[in-house]
C-alpha cells in the first residue's frame, strides 16, 4: 500500500447530534479538507481533471469520449461539497451521511438509480510494532459514472489509474462495473501484506519465548491481539459485503464483472481465515509463554528443593554433634568427642550423606531440566500452519 504522511492513532468517533433530522452531516473537526478529481474515458480517449464541482461539470454529462466517468472525492471535510455531489449523482442523504460519519462497517446497499458500497481500507503504520490502521472507503456506482470517497489523501488506486492512462488490457474498453472492480479488489488484496506483516513478527515472539528471552512479549502479543480484532472486524462484514455483490443481479454489475467479484470475495475469504489462525496462533503462544514461565519456575523450586534436602541432614549432624553435653558426666554423653578420630569421623558423616544424596537425585534424573515442555524454534509452528 502507498505510504502516507499523517500520525496514526485511535480516533474517537463522531455522530450527528441526538436528535437531528436523517441525513444530517457532521464531519469531525480533524477530517481532511475536500477535493474533487475526475477521469472520463472510453476506448479511444482520456481526460483528467480537478478542481471545484463546478467546473467539472462540463466532464461529468456522458458524451463522445466519457463513456464512463469517475470521480474521486478525498477528504470529507467541507460537507457543502459532499452534498452538492450528492444532489448532482441524485445520491440518497442517509448514503451521504454514512460516507460522512466515517465509523460504517463494510455493507452494500442498492438504490433506484445506483448501488453503494462501503469498506476499510487496512493499512498499518511503518515502523516496527506499528499499530493498525483503518480508513473508510465509500463507493456509488451507477450507469456510466463511479463516485468514491476518501478520507484523505493517498490510496491504493495507482495501479489502476495507470492502467487507464496506458490503455492497458480491457479497462478502458469496460463500463464502470470493471472499474469498481479494479477498485475493490485493490482494497481486499491490500490486506494481504499486512497480515504477512504479522507472520513474522509472530515468529519472532515465538522464538523470544522459546529462547527465554521473553522479556515484554506480554504486551507484544497483546498489542497482536488487538490489531487482530481490528482487522477482524474490518475484514469479516467486508467478505459479507463481496458476497452480497456477487449474489445480488444488480443492473449496475454485469455477469462478467460479477465473475471477477467472486474472486474479490474468495480473496477477503482467505483474509478472514489468516486473521483466525493468526489470532490463534496467539493464543497459543500466550499459553506457550505461561507454559514457560511455570516451567522455569519449577526449575527453580526442584533446585532449591535439592539444596535444601543436601543440606538438611548435613545440618543435623552439624546440629547434633553441637550440643553442650559434657562426656566427664556420663559415658553416654557424646563419648566420640574423646575419640581421636572423632571430627574426621563427622566430616566423613557429612560428606558421605551429601555425595549419597546428590548421586541418588542424580541417578533418578532431579538435576537433569526438563526436557520436551518447550519446543525449539520452528518445531511447533510449521510452514503448513500459515502458508
């Protein structure tokens, strides 16, 4: 996806006020001021413009070399233009008002004269551990025209727009059908190298716990998690909405366009089942990191266990022979402390329970670690899981 200067954050979203008529328009006080671009072409010719509604007015009437017409609006911040496009393509207000009021999931809705569809384009912010982010994208479609909406400036419509200047395969011989298409499926497939922006950064967490170096892999895996439901919840009404174009016999979609558009919906399809397994896969290394924590903690225990069971009867015998029982009273009375041999007699005591001890633990495999809780790096996770 083309990368865009602007500070990527959580926004706050933002209605009409309670109460207000439908179809009111509020734009939110950071939204991007409007502007307007139009391509007319056909199979022979190609015309580009900007500028304010009316002066591309000229350009928006079908006519010898504007068999379609496309206009892009980006930004929604003067809702005085928003409207005046919707009274020129006879758009319905609570249409308009939803591509104003930027917090809509992915739906389709079809009207008299024209279809309107509306998604969240993915993207996610260019630095390392860079959070999601999503803006909406708004799409009528009617006989000969397509009208798009933008939040701001930048999209993933290069390619596309190269195509029309080129003359390249059949896009400037197709109806507006086609180019909503090349539209779509530029949305959907967008989607793909931010999900595979996250195969790797799960393999690296699951090689930081693996390794014990796990140091912050909590917060990792839990800003994972909450861009996974971000994009779960971007992706799963927008195969809803694929799948409503593909089964809906809209006048405005031949059957040739919709064959393509089953491919879009294959595609966002295969997106939601990536965003399961991911969320999956996270799961489990949380579960693997607890697993790795507790495992190192019984380490520690069977350890301290060990030294404490060496040392016990080691201090018994420390304990015992320091008694303050005088032998001149009574023959009973520690009578090895007359002996010559009696000190070398202790240590030798000592020493055999402690080497007794420790090749006992030894032999029955205590001071061994535990082999088999955690597997090496790539052992677990293997290229068929996420291929």
């Amino acid at each position: 996806m083309v990368s865009r200067s602007r500070t990527f954050r959580h926004r706050a979203f933002h209605r009409a006020p309670v109460g207000a008529p439908p179809g009111t328009l509020q734009a939110a006080a950071d939204a991007h001021a409007t502007t307007l671009a139009l391509i007319a072409f056909d199979g022979e010719s190609l015309v580009e413009r900007s500028g304010k509604l009316e002066d591309l007015e000229p350009f928006l009437s079908a006519g010898p070399g504007r068999a379609v017409r496309w206009l892009d609006v980006t930004g929604i911040g003067n809702t005085e233009v928003i409207e005046a496009v919707g009274r020129r393509f006879g758009l319905h207000p609570l249409a308009i008002e939803d591509v104003v009021h930027v917090h809509q999931r992915a739906k389709v809705e079809a009207f008299p004269n024209h279809i309107f569809v509306t998604l969240r384009m993915i993207e996610r912010a260019p630095t390392p551990g860079g959070r999601i982010e999503t803006e909406q994208f708004s799409l009528f479609i009617g006989d000969g025209w397509l009208l798009t909406f933008q939040e701001r400036p930048g999209d993933v419509f290069g390619p596309a727009r190269d195509r029309l200047r080129a003359a390249r395969g059949k896009i400037r011989n197709s109806g507006a059908d086609y180019l909503a298409y090349l539209l779509l499926d530029a949305i959907v497939d967008t989607a793909f190298p931010v999900l595979e922006s996250y195969d790797l950064e799960l393999d690296v967490l699951e090689a930081r716990i693996v390794s014990g170096n796990d140091s912050g892999v909590v917060a990792a895996l839990h800003h994972v998690r909450a861009d996974l439901m971000q994009l779960r919840r971007a992706i799963w009404p927008m195969r809803e909405a694929m799948a409503t174009l593909v089964r809906e016999e809209a006048p405005q979609f031949s059957d040739e366009t919709r064959v393509y558009l089953r491919d879009c919906h294959d595609h966002a399809v295969q997106l939601l089942e990536l965003v399961e397994s991911w969320r999956e896969i996270c799961a489990s290394l949380m579960d693997l990191h607890l697993s790795s924590v507790g495992l190192r903690t019984n380490e520690i225990m069977r350890m301290l266990t060990v030294i404490s069971v060496l040392f016990i009867p080691m201090s018994f015998v420390t304990g015992l022979y320091g008694m303050n029982f005088d032998p001149a009273v009574s023959p009973f009375n520690m009578p090895e402390l007359r002996w010559a041999l009696g000190y070398p007699f202790a240590l030798c005591l000592i020493a055999s329970i402690g080497g007794g001890f420790f090749f006992f633990f030894r032999r029955r495999g205590y001071l061994r670690p535990i082999e088999g809780a955690l597997a090496p790096p790539g052992s677990g996770r293997g290229g068929e899981t996420r291929s």
